[in-house]
C-alpha cells in the first residue's frame, strides 16, 4: 500500500479536503470494484457522471474521493482531492500507484488509422526474435511472458496499462510495443505514461463518429506527440500528407520514412507475390512472406524503429524475413483448386482501397476477383457509401453483407453502402445480410485461380448482434469452405 500523498505525486491539484498521510490499498474508477481503503476517482464519461457514484463508493469503503467538483454532502472521515480533469489525474494516480513501471521499460507507442497492430505486432516478434523479452499491447490482445490476455480496447485504461507494465517489469519485460488510439488519446488513458519512442503510420477516415470531424481526430493523434519527452524519438510516415504535421511541436528527436519521398529510412518493392514480396533497404535485399504497398510501409516503420532502437541492420533484415502475416491482416491461403482467399481486417476506406489494389497489382487479370465487405454499426456512417463506391470499382463482384451490425439493421447499413456504388457497377452487386451465407456463395462462385477476398473483420472470432458476441471466424468459416474435399 501506499500513502494518497505518495499517490498524488504530480497531480495538478485544485484543493483538498481531509488527510492525505491516509494508506491506499487500490485505485479504482468504477464504483462496483471499491473496496476497502481505496481511492475512487469519479471522471464525467460520454455516458456515465463518476460524481453520481461517490456516495456508493464511500458505503463500499472508499478513504479518499478524486473528483472535479465536491458533492453536496462530505463525509468526515473521507478524504477529498478537486483537480481539473479527473481523466488525466488518473493516469498520473495509476503511474504513480504501480511505481512508474513505463520508466522501466523501452515502450514505443504506434498511432495511426492503418497499421497499428501491424507495426507493434511485427515489432514485439522482431524483438523477441532478437532475444529481448517484450510486451505487447493491440487490438488483437495483451502478450508478455508466456501470457496472452483478452483486450477489450485498444488502447486500456490507464489502470489495466500500468497493472500490465508493472508486471511486466516483474516479468523481466525490456521493451514493449502498443497501439496508442485517438480514443486512448483523447480520452487521457496514456496520460503519466512514459514512452522511449512513438511511430505514426498514416492518417485516413475513421471514427468520425467520435470525433466529429477530420480535423479534430488529426489533432486528437498530434497530441501523442506533442507529449513525447526530448529523450525519446518519434517516426512518422512522410508520404502521408499529414506525416510531417504530426511532428510540428514535439520535442522528440525527429526521424521520418518514405516509400516515395527523401526520407531518413527509405524502402523499395522489386518483386511482389501473392507469397511474399522481394524488398530493398539500406542497400540490402530482403524476402518477406508479408504482402501488398501497405506492408512495405508496415516494414519499413519496423525496420527504422529497430534501428533507432540500435539493432544491426543486417539482423533486423534477417529477423524481417521471418516475420509471418499478422492475424487477419492479408492472411492468404490456396485451395487445390487455385482459388487464392485473402482475410483482411480493412474496415476503413484507404484499408479496403490498399488491400484491393494490392491484390490487383499481383493478379494476372484471367481471373475474377470476388469481395465479400460488410460495415460495423453503431459506427461511422459516413464511410459507408464510400466503402461500397471502393469495393465495387475495384472487384468483379462484391457480396455486401453483415459486419458487426449491432444494434443497426444489417440490411439497412448494406443499403447505405449500396448508395456509393457508381451505376456501371451495379450489375457485380449482390446483396446477402447473413454472412456466413455470403462467404459461401463466394465459395460457390469462385472457380480455378479465382482471387476471394473477405473483408472488414480480419482477426475478430465473434460477430455483434443486437448486444450479443456469436462465435464467428473468418478464416476458419473460410477454410472450412474453400478446403474441403471435393
């Protein structure tokens, strides 16, 4: 346990009423988990007021409250911290609670809307490759020290992140690598966080729904690097056209990367397969089983953190050729007849964009392309008509299907992506709400050396339907599909 006072180390405090020598026994948000002699920190969520639970909190035991305005009433024997924004005094309280643990680690936050888990999942494989014990925080899970833990968010509270680096100091952990969301971002969870390096990837639309608009969820991701100490060093992707904004202000050593740009890390595609792709850096070729323009840039943000992290570039190069497709992104496999079937978690426009002309670079054109895309509901609506403008112009047939639908009619979701298909287009359109059906009549009417992408949920092994997770796959329906006995 600790003291509030020791706690409180850092915290912008507006005024206190009551005791901080008292011992805290855990920090808490969620008034359910208080238990005895824990300090409660009340934030105003989207849909939830913590103030509106204090009382519950101190009846479950709570010694000390951390709010952003006194309640009506105040308990004696309580303990009462007012700050400003309760959300950023948390992740300062978290840090502090579990001894800092980020300090004690070399952790490099990845931020973009592309790429994220790519780049920290290929990352966490080099380095562990390398023989350095390394965490791994992203979308598709938590992993570190033989352990692999269920993520509901992105980025976690700034509770779960310090639980997480605590142990994995404990661990023996030297380096991790996380995703570092505009949610996480705005929503102060890295706040008291200390990073050795951030990467930026690029920057498309997305999440809109949160932000409002485009502008805003560009300066939500610029904060993570306002925020970088001068200690650490920050990659961006030149070739976004927001890649050198993102770096404007912050006070980390400045490196960028570039496939078409002068760039301090530069990569060139001399080969690419539905296998693999045949890659030049630092005047060195490499293979990679990694596939498609998007993974070159996905490598080559690899590749320049292993670098500025001081690893030899001829053993990040050999680590590079090791390195297997991240979960969902361009997992391909072939049946014995021919037909390729590409898995791919694109569920933004430049993703399903990326991901589509990827496939028709590599094909020979004697072949049909089959798509089969879904969007989320109770998400961006915008992007929808635009997802299905992309998918249609860019495939010989498109199956809109269900996504994640839940709480929004599926049937309704596909028609707004209808909406976007261009009247030329029509004609390859077809539309089956279920998805499972989707994917097998992709299966039925697919033939020899014919290309199956199925898109928008890559590494999930659930679907959301009105409030309820049903166990489904993409890669396993498919594979049940596509590789069964003839």
């Amino acid at each position: 346990m600790k003291t509030l006072q020791e706690i409180l180390y850092k915290v912008p405090i507006e005024g206190v009423s009551g005791n901080t020598g008292l011992l805290i026994s855990d920090v808490v948000f969620d008034s359910r988990r208080v238990s005895n002699q824990a300090l409660y920190v009340a934030q105003k969520g989207t849909h939830v007021d913590g103030h509106d639970f204090i009382d519950q909190a101190i009846e479950k035991g709570a010694h000390a409250i951390v709010c952003e305005e006194l309640p009506k009433v105040c308990h004696s024997h309580c303990t009462y911290i007012v700050v400003l924004n309760a959300s950023k005094a948390l992740g300062i309280i978290a840090s502090n609670y579990y001894d800092n643990p980020s300090n004690k680690l070399q952790l490099v936050g990845v931020t973009g809307t592309n790429g994220k888990t790519s780049v920290s999942t290929l990352l966490f494989r080099l380095f562990e490759g390398q023989g350095f014990s390394c965490g791994l925080i992203s979308t598709v899970g938590i992993q570190y020290a033989s352990q692999s833990i269920v993520n509901t968010h992105t980025t976690p509270d700034a509770i779960t992140l310090n639980h997480h680096f605590a142990a994995m100091v404990n661990e023996g952990v030297t380096h991790c690598f996380m995703e570092v969301s505009s949610h996480g971002i705005a929503q102060n969870r890295i706040e008291g966080i200390h990073f050795a390096g951030g990467i930026f990837t690029n920057l498309t639309h997305d999440h809109l729904d949160y932000h409002g608009d485009f502008k805003t969820y560009r300066d939500i991701k610029k904060i993570f690097f306002d925020q970088l100490p001068s200690s650490a060093f920050a990659l961006s992707y030149l070739d976004d056209k927001n890649g050198a904004f993102m770096l404007q202000n912050t006070k980390a050593k400045k490196y960028f990367y570039a496939l078409h740009q002068n760039a301090d890390f530069k990569a060139q595609v001399l080969e690419c397969q539905f296998s693999g792709m045949l890659l030049k850096m630092e005047d060195m070729e490499v293979w990679t089983q990694l596939v498609g323009a998007f993974n070159v840039q996905n490598l080559l943000a690899v590749f320049a953190t292993s670098r500025l992290m001081e690893l030899p570039a001829l053993e990040v190069l050999q680590q590079i050729s090791k390195l297997k497709p991240v979960k969902g992104r361009f997992q391909t496999f072939q049946n014995p007849e021919l037909i390729t079937v590409v898995v791919d978690y694109a569920h933004t426009p430049d993703a399903l964009e990326n991901v589509l002309k990827t496939i028709n670079e590599i094909r020979t054109r004697n072949e049909k392309l089959y798509t089969v895309i879904g969007c989320g509901g109770n998400r961006d609506k915008e992007k929808r008509p635009i997802m299905g403008q992309i998918a249609t112009a860019l495939s010989d047939k498109v199956i809109f299907t269900s996504d994640n639908p839940r709480d929004e009619d599926p049937a309704e979701i596909i028609s707004q992506m209808i909406n976007g298909v261009e009247p030329q287009h029509f004609k390859k359109v077809l539309k089956i709400t279920h998805r499972e059906e989707a994917i097998v009549m992709a299966g039925q009417l697919a033939h020899k050396g014919d290309i199956v992408l199925i898109a928008g949920k890559g590494h999930e092994d659930y679907q959301e339907i009105a409030g309820k997770r049903i166990p489904f796959s993409d890669m396993e329906l498919a594979q049940k599909i596509f590789l069964k006995p003839q």
